[in-house]
C-alpha cells in the first residue's frame, strides 16, 4: 500500500488539482494532508475528495518533524511525499516513482521536476541542471563524481520504504531545511542506494525574486554551516560554479540575452546569503530572523 503525504498551508489554489491528479493515477492508494492552519477551503476540500487530514498549529511547523507526525498516521508500506503545488505529469508517476524501490537496496527515489510554462529562463535551466532526463542510482560509490549531489534529494516528489525511514528515526527536526538531504545522506551512509527516476515527474517550479533568492540562500549556508560534518566526503564549493558556468550557456544559446544581466544580480544575491548563512553565528538574532526564509526556525 502507498500512503501519499502532503503537508499544506493555504493551499486552496492547488489542492483540488493535485487530489484529483493521485485519484487517476495508474497506481493509488491512501493520501494525508496534513495542514498547518490554514485559514481558506484547503481541508474542506481535501476532505470532500477523500483525503485523511490533520491540522496543526502553524508556529509548530517543521520541514522534518511536520512529516515525521504525518507518517504516524500512514498505513503504506511506501511513503510518498509531495508538496502542495507539485502536479503530476501523467497518470504513471506513482507506479514510475515506486517501481525502483522493489530492489531491497533502494530504499529511496525521487522524481523529476518540469518547471512551469512561466518559468524564468533561469528557474528553467535551474529544473534542467538538477532533474535531468538520464535516470540515475546513487550509492557511496557516487561521491568521487558526483560529490555533495550524491546526496541531492528533494521532497517535493520522492519515496521511500516505510521500514526504512523508520529504522533511521524519520527525518531530523532541528533543520531550517533540506531535511530530505540530510535523510538521503544517512540512508547511503548505512549502505542504502537512491533512485533519480526521470519517468516520474511533476510540474514545479517557483519564480522567487532576487530577495527570495537570497533569504534562500541564507538558510542552505544555515544548513549547511550546521550540518556538513554529517555528509561525509561532501563539499558543496565547486557545484556553484559549475552551475553558473552552465547557465550562462543555456542563456546565451537560447537567445536569453536580457537575462544574462538578472543572471549576474541572481549570482550576487545567492552568493552573500550563502555566506552570511554560513557565518549566521555573527549575525544578532533579530538579523537572523529579518533575512531568513523561515524565520520561525529562529527561536531565544
């Protein structure tokens, strides 16, 4: 059995489609919203399609722990995680997403991630850099080429076998974010294997502005600065320029111009939140909380 879950904050403006979309999947099975006080429709409407629903307090919000509370209440043997605005592609992203997980060493996959038709040009490439078409496993045998990406796994789509998760005590509560990250890291560190699988795929992507960028930023550098010693063998320092590299060509051979110009302020933007993140220690509290993405994280 598949228990999807989905955790939510006002999402009234996508929660019908995506309910409707697991109802015609190829492969169903029982779906968890778990809502964070939500003040629209979003838990009547999830409710009249069928979905079990629990509402939290919305201060008690955590990457981590708000899932880790929502697979208490699952009865699948697979666990499914989405997010509120990620739309299936088709009707066979379950059965793709699932199917890698019958080998007993993948304990884990996650999907592609199609940016949507008004996708800047840089949040496109953004998609096509981190989700491409070639599927992929990755192991410890993954770090000497791949680096801090072998651990690159996202929640906006994956799967994982519930025994699994269990065994290694669900997700870490304490993040700001990337909590999925970190779990992938733990998985392949007990000698599990992860699956990129390409053929399942949903319709996501976000335009955050040159502000957002930075708050972003700020709170990987937080994650990171916190807990890098726990991804043994990773170092994150030559995957940005590398991106940077690559997106300057996407941007040029498809005749993005203009964009070349955001490209550089997006680059600044992303690099001092990323430093500032990474010596957080420096900044007073009420800083921290001003320029974070979650500011909530920071507490006395």
């Amino acid at each position: 059995m598949i228990s999807v879950i989905i955790p939510t904050r006002n999402a009234e403006g996508h929660i019908r489609r995506l309910l409707d979309s697991l109802k015609r999947q190829s492969m169903t099975g029982e779906t968890i919203v778990i809502d964070s006080s939500s003040t629209d429709n979003t838990v009547n409407i999830a409710e009249s399609l069928g979905a079990k629903t629990k509402i939290i307090v919305r201060g008690l919000f955590g990457h981590g722990k708000t899932r880790n509370q929502a697979v208490k209440l699952a009865h699948g043997d697979i666990i499914v995680f989405l997010t509120q605005d990620a739309l299936p592609a088709d009707e066979h992203f379950l059965e793709n997403l699932i199917k890698p997980l019958e080998a007993p060493e993948i304990a884990a996959a996650y999907g592609r991630q199609i940016p949507k038709a008004d996708a800047k040009p840089t949040e496109k490439f953004s998609r096509f850099f981190n989700y491409p078409k070639t599927p992929l496993i990755k192991d410890s045998s993954s770090f000497p080429n791949l680096g801090i990406k072998t651990f690159f796994f996202s929640n906006v789509c994956s799967a994982i076998r519930k025994k699994e998760f269990e065994e290694l005590g669900g997700f870490s509560e304490n993040l700001i974010m990337n909590e999925d990250m970190l779990f992938a890291g733990r998985l392949i560190q007990r000698g599990y294997k992860i699956a990129y699988v390409p053929g399942a795929s949903v319709i996501h992507s976000h335009n955050y502005s040159l502000r957002e960028q930075f708050r972003r930023y700020f709170d990987i550098g937080v994650f990171l600065r916190k807990n890098l010693e726990s991804l043994n063998y990773a170092n994150p320092n030559n995957v940005g320029a590398s991106f940077l590299k690559e997106e300057l060509r996407y941007l040029m051979k498809n005749g993005y111009y203009r964009w070349c110009a955001y490209l550089a302020g997006e680059a600044i933007s992303k690099f001092i939140g990323y430093k500032l993140g990474r010596h957080y220690d420096l900044l007073p509290l009420s800083i921290r909380r001003r320029i974070s993405m979650h500011s909530d994280y920071w507490q006395e």
